[in-house]
C-alpha cells in the first residue's frame, strides 16, 4: 500500500508540474508574437501565402483553446492570385488531462463566415491538392511511432455560420450547420441549411434539413434518423419558388465496412412524387450503388408548367396528360444501368432495359418493348404556311437540314419491339428493329413489321461521320394492300390492290431535298387484281375517238376507275429520278404499256401510256368504243404523284387511226388478190 501511495504521489506531482508549466506558458508567452514565424513555416511548408491580421488567443488548462481571426491562406502557384479559404474567426478546444492516455476529448467547434473556393487549372489539376507540401518539396514520409495513435474519445459539437464555398460556377451560400454533441455511440441532432446557385442568372435552390444521427466515433459509424430536408428553387422571371422536399426514416453508414443502406426514401418536387430505396458498397472506394425507383403518376403539362415552362402545342390537346415511371436501378464500375423498366406516357407503356455502358463515352445499350403509341399526336400542328424567306423544294416543302453531330456523338446499341404504332399517318403492328449506332454511322437493321395485312421488311443505314451525309435503303413490302397504305401515307387512293414492291437506293446531301435529288437504285413494284382510282380508262379513250372523230361524247358513265388484273413497274434511279421502260397493266380488255420518269424530289409525272385494247368490256358494246377493239391509244400523264393529269396524245391518236385504216386496206387487197 505504501508502495502504491508513494506512486499516487509522484503521479500527482508529475500532473500538477504539467499543470503549472501550462500555466506558465500562458502566462508568459504571447502567441501573436509568433505570427511571422508561423507564417515563414506555413509558405515553406505548402507554397501559399497565410494571413494572420487578428489576434491569437491561447489557453492551455484545462483545456488548451485556440481562437483566431480573421485569417486566409492563398492558392498555389498556377491558380489566380486569389484566396483558397478564408474565415472571420474559428475557435477549438482540446482537453489536457486526456491527451495523457492517448485520449481525445473535443470541444465544441465554431467557425464563423467561412469562404472557400475550390477550382481546377489549366491542366486539370485542383487547388485543393498537394496541400500539405510544397511544389518544389516531397511530401515528408511520417516517422514511425512508438506510441499508440491518439483516439476521438468525445466531440463537443460543430457549428458552422454565415459561410460560403464556391466549386466553379457553383456557389452554396449563406451556409449554417448545427451539430450536436457526441461521445462514444450517441445519436446527435444535426441541422443544416443553405442556398445554392450557379452562374449569375440562375435560379438559386434553398436547402434546410434536420436529423437524427447516431454516430459510433470508434468503429466509424454513422445512422441517421429520422432524415428530413426541403427547400425551393428559387423563383425567376415567369416562374413562382417550386417546393421540394426529401425525406427517409433510416440511413445507415458504416465507414469500416464501407456501406451505405437506405431502406427507403421519399422526395417530392412540384407535382412530382418519388420513392425508393438505396443500397452501397465500397462507398470511398469504388462505390457502387443500387435500388428501387418510382415515380408515381404526375400530369407532365402541370410539372412544366409549375416550373415556369410553357406546355407544347400539340396535334392532340390531350396528350402530355399522365406520367408514371418505375424501375431497379445499379451504378458501379463507371456504368449505369435501368432494369426491369417500366413507364406509361398517356396510354402507351414502356417495358425493358436501359443502360449506360461506357460514362466517360455515354455508351448506350438497351432492350425495350412498346404496346402501343401513336407518335402523330405529340406532332406539331401543321402549320398554315410557311415564311416566305424559307427556301422551299421543288414539291413545295421546305428541306430540312440532316443531322450529323448527334449522330457522331451518338454511340447506342440495342433492340426495340412494338406492338402497334401509327407515325406520319401509317399504321404499323408487330415491329422490331435492331439499332446500332458507332463512330457516326447509324444502323437500323431487322426491320420487320405487319403492314396493311401484308409483311415489311428492310435495314436503313445513315452515315454521318463526314461532312456530307450518306443514306441506304434497303426496302421489301409483300401482300401489301396498296389502297390503304397510299391513302394514310400520302392521302391519296390512286391504287388499290394488294401488292410487292422492293428499293434499293442509295444517296447523299445535307439536305432532305439535296439526298431525294442524288437517289441511285432500282424501283420494282407490281399489283395483282387492282385498279387506277380517279381514271376510268375507257371514258378517257371514248372521249379522244369522238374528239377525233368529231362526235359528241359517248353516253357511258365515268366510273373515275380502271380495274386490271396486274399491274407491274420497274425503275431505274438516277439523280433523283426514276426512269422507266417497263410499265404494264393487263386486263381481259385492255393491255397497257408505258415509259418514261418520275421525279422523287418534285414528285412530278411525265409518263407516255399505249393501250392496247383487246375487247369491249360488258354494256360497251353499242358505244363508240366497240370500234376500238384491238387499235392503239396513247395517253399522256402528267401533274404529279399525288396529283396526276392525264390526257389523250392526239397526234398519237391520228397515227394510230392512219394505221388502222391502211392496215384494213391491205387486208381487203389481200382478200381481193387470193378471193377471200
């Protein structure tokens, strides 16, 4: 016992000089007499520049306080000759007595108007780096120690005011944080709040939160409870403050371990409502992340609308009416990926995979399957007229520019499958198609679709990597009803029928106009029991033997229809022309041929027809046309595409009947000659 008092004794004594030399050093030295040193020590140190212009103040039981301000530390060499951080004044405690046992204890930590600014040079590289050692010195490598490192036993708080930091154009202003004691494994109220903004026209968001923490210092620990923070972005011209907010009961975060779980979490901004979960691994690391997303249903027209934002004016009224989006979502090893995805725009839904391959290339990969959309609805309305100044095609439209830099930029490669879609009035079931886009050049292959009760099949590639676009079409239709394609395509009934058709075209332009006028290739087409709508045939060819004949025209009623049994067509293209030397429509009565061209860019007709008439249909027989059997009639077409003129060729007429009357006058030599 006596033993151990002599040892209490020599402790106590040992304490109580460690006391009474702290109590000298206060006592006698002034620390502000110490400014330039620590100021020569700091520049040799790290390269920057302190300022110390406030005073120092210093205590050293039985805590050793420091409280200094205001005070800066400048940017390195390379950056802009402007501060690096700043504060007005800063206070820290420690105390003494622990410290003996390796222990440490921390007061509460105040730092008024804190102003940092993080930046990067020239070279990429941030002023925030390197900043324990100078340029021109190695970092000194940490001697080995002897002793056990020093522990955070307690923290008395932290409490940040009237602060700023600024990372580019970023700015968080008017910074106030507010953190609660904590020692050993406590839960700590935290409070915090601020306003960011970037550039000097932007909207600023305001930030206040309030939670629960429970903070384990030792095993490096942290639970947050309770978690809720809201705010606004600011309000703009044309635009009220929008309130948002995000909340979630529990988050745990286990530095050690390097996790992060969030089992769930709720956020709202404007009409829009989000839930999910949230889960990470190797958070200092490699994080990775993953979880659950849902957006529940929002009107879109009231979303852009709330946030200053003027709704599209659309074909339909109603469309932009419902949104809801739900999704699994994993980020990690510089990738982002969308899994089992679900969303329904109005009433289309949309099913499948998206992912991000490749983040530093926005590599794109994805596998997606639509029921239903009809994309005519979310078209503009068609316009009037367009302006006078805009240069205008041939056919009366006014070319459009095609694109190459979203196409280079572009790098995607997946599959699309819908169930039923309507674009530019055509109506498609059962589509798929693979898409590949790489280096500039975009590739839609696989096409496949049911078509007007027949079957479209086809590959498209645009390649855009040089100045001047390239475009290849690849196009099969079979069994195809021709009647209604040519009506919801370009609003015309010219043909019906059902029918096949094949193109191969090749062309190039910076303009939709400029690539139909550069179009090569071949054209084929041919319809099996069909008919010309808007040309009854045999009225036309009645009407130019009376006109040649100098009669009235016939009695016989225009059908405004020539009905045949097949018609077939192949072309030549050429400079955005298509030539023809093979046109061909047969009946029981009539046989037509014909050639000549047809322009893709001004859509414009300049056909040469020869019927062949090969007998009188039913209720011709007591008109003028029964005396037509078997003679040649030219017909000239003209117009256009959607808009032919037909008209007799009346100098092919004449040639014709001359013809047809010497060749009746040998016959009757012929039968004179040999008596028959």
């Amino acid at each position: 016992m006596r033993v151990v008092r002599i040892i209490a004794y020599v402790i106590g004594a040992l304490v109580a000089l460690v006391v009474v030399a702290l109590l000298l050093v206060a006592a006698f030295v002034n620390p502000n007499a110490y400014k330039g040193r620590i100021i020569r020590e700091v520049k040799a140190a790290t390269g920057r520049d302190l300022a110390l212009p406030g005073d120092i103040h210093l205590s050293v039981f039985p805590w050793v306080a420091l409280k200094l301000g205001p005070a800066s530390l400048g940017n390195p060499q390379g950056f802009p000759d402007d501060r690096f951080v700043s504060f007005r004044q800063a206070n820290l405690r420690v105390r003494v007595l622990p410290l003996l046992h390796g222990e440490l204890e921390v007061g509460k930590i105040t730092l008024d108007g804190l102003d940092l600014n993080l930046e990067k040079n020239a070279a990429g590289k941030g002023n925030w780096e390197d900043f324990g050692h100078s340029a021109a010195t190695p970092a000194p490598q940490a001697a080995p120690s002897a002793t056990a490192p020093t522990s955070l036993r307690s923290l008395g708080g932290v409490e940040i005011t009237a602060s700023r930091m600024r990372y580019g154009d970023v700015v968080l202003q008017d910074l106030n944080v507010s953190i609660g004691a904590a020692s050993g494994s406590a839960t700590v109220p935290v409070q915090f709040g601020f306003e960011i903004r970037r550039g000097t026209q932007a909207a600023p968001i305001k930030v206040s939160a309030s939670m629960q923490a429970l903070i384990d210092v030792a095993d490096k620990r942290y639970g947050i409870h309770d978690l809720s923070m809201s705010g606004e972005l600011g309000k703009t011209a044309g635009r009220a403050a929008v309130a948002w907010k995000f909340a979630s009961p529990a988050v745990d975060v286990d530095l050690a371990a390097q996790t992060l779980k969030a089992p769930a979490f709720t956020a709202a901004f404007a009409n829009a409502n989000l839930s999910g979960s949230l889960e990470g691994a190797r958070i200092t690391d490699a994080p990775e992340f993953s979880g659950a997303l849902r957006l529940e249903t929002l009107a879109p027209r009231d979303f852009m609308t709330q946030l200053g934002m003027t709704p599209p004016v659309l074909r339909d009224p109603h469309a932009l009416a419902s949104l809801a989006f739900s999704s699994r979502y994993r980020y990690g090893a510089n990738a982002a990926h969308l899994d089992q995805l679900q969303a329904r725009l109005d009433e289309s839904t949309l099913q499948g995979s998206l992912a991000v391959t490749n983040l530093d290339t926005d590599a794109l990969s994805f596998e997606l399957r639509l029921d239903q959309i009809d994309l005519d609805r979310y078209r503009a309305p068609p316009t009037a007229a367009a302006p006078a100044a805009a240069p205008r095609t041939a056919g009366g439209s006014a070319p459009a520019e095609l694109p190459t830099a979203p196409v280079r930029a572009l790098d995607a490669q997946g599959s699309v499958a819908i169930g039923r879609a309507k674009v530019a009035g055509l109506t498609l079931t059962d589509a798929s198609a693979t898409l590949a886009d790489h280096g500039g050049v975009l590739k839609l292959a696989s096409l496949k679709a049911r078509l007007y009760g027949g079957e479209y099949a086809g590959a498209i590639t645009y390649d855009a990597h040089t100045d001047v676009p390239a475009l290849t079409l690849r196009q099969e239709l079979s069994g195809v009803d021709m009647g209604a394609l040519l009506k919801d395509a370009v609003g015309t009934q010219r043909l019906s029928g059902r029918g096949n058709g094949t193109i191969d075209l090749d062309g190039q332009g910076t303009t939709s106009d400029a690539l139909l006028r550069s179009l090569t290739g071949q054209l084929g087409f041919n319809l099996d029991k069909g008919a010309v709508e808007g040309l009854d045939l045999w009225y036309a060819i009645g009407a130019a033997q009376s006109l040649l004949q100098q009669r009235t025209l016939p009695a016989t009623a225009n059908t405004q229809r020539t009905q045949f049994d097949v018609m077939k067509v192949s072309a030549t293209v050429s400079g955005g022309i298509a030539t023809t030397h093979d046109l061909t429509l047969s009946s029981p009565y009539l046989r037509l041929t014909g050639q000549g061209t047809a322009n893709l860019a001004s859509k414009a007709l300049n056909l040469h027809l020869v019927t062949t008439l090969l007998k009188s249909p039913p209720g011709a027989q007591d008109t003028p046309l029964s005396a037509l059997t078997l003679a040649d009639i030219p017909v000239d077409v003209g117009g256009t595409l959607t808009s032919p003129s037909v008209r007799p060729d009346v100098q092919g007429l004449v040639k014709s009947a001359i013809r047809n009357k010497a060749q009746d006058l040998i016959k009757d030599k012929l039968k004179g000659l040999f008596g028959k």
